[in-house]
C-alpha cells in the first residue's frame, strides 16, 4: 500500500526509554512472566509488557548481545521454575533434581548483576 513502511519494531522496558533503551527478551524464565529486562530486572507479561519502537541498528546489537549474555542465567532459572524438564532422559520436577544440580543452577541464577 502506498505510504506504508516496512518498519520493524521492538519492545523496550518501560523503566528507562529515555537513557538507555533496553530492548525487552522474550523468555519462560519466570513464572507469570514472557518479557524480561536485562538492565534492571523488570519482568512483564505478553499483554501490554513495554513500549514498541522503531527497531534500529543500534537497539537490535544491544538485543542480540543481551541475548547472547544472558542465556546460561536464563536457562538456569527456566529450570529452577518449570513445571517439568528432561534430566538423563526422563521428565522431572526441579525438585527431583540432584542437590548439587540444583545448587549449581542457583550459583548461576544469582550471578546476574543488573545494571539498575
């Protein structure tokens, strides 16, 4: 259609749209929770989570980096919030987990430092 544009946006935290915008990542990290911000912590459902905004060059870098950063803490805490995972190939609470699993997932759970 004339005058439209192909314009990709993306979703920004709510906390800092102004200094440093910080592209929102989609996870299932946390329960009751699809958006996380990796600056401060901010976690926010699917429905009306953050503010989408033009998506730049510079905002997609900082996404893709984040992203890139953040997946061991992610994955850990995913695994300490699940309903259920597969562990030696069966399907399991995160309290069936061995201790010292369960110990490692938090070391790196708690290993996060937000900016905020």
């Amino acid at each position: 259609m004339r005058g439209e544009q192909n314009m990709k946006e993306i979703k920004i935290c709510y906390n800092h749209q102004y200094e440093e915008k910080t592209p929102l990542i989609w996870t299932f990290a946390f329960p009751g929770a699809e958006y996380w911000c990796p600056y401060c912590g901010n976690q926010t459902s699917m429905l009306g989570g953050g503010e989408n905004v033009e998506c730049t060059k510079e905002l997609s870098e900082r996404l893709k980096d984040y992203k890139k950063r953040s997946k061991k803490y992610l994955e850990a805490n995913s695994k300490l919030h699940c309903a259920e995972l597969l562990y030696r190939g069966k399907w399991i609470s995160p309290r069936e987990l061995p201790e010292q699993v369960k110990e490692k997932l938090r070391k790196i759970a708690s290993s996060w430092e937000y900016k905020d």
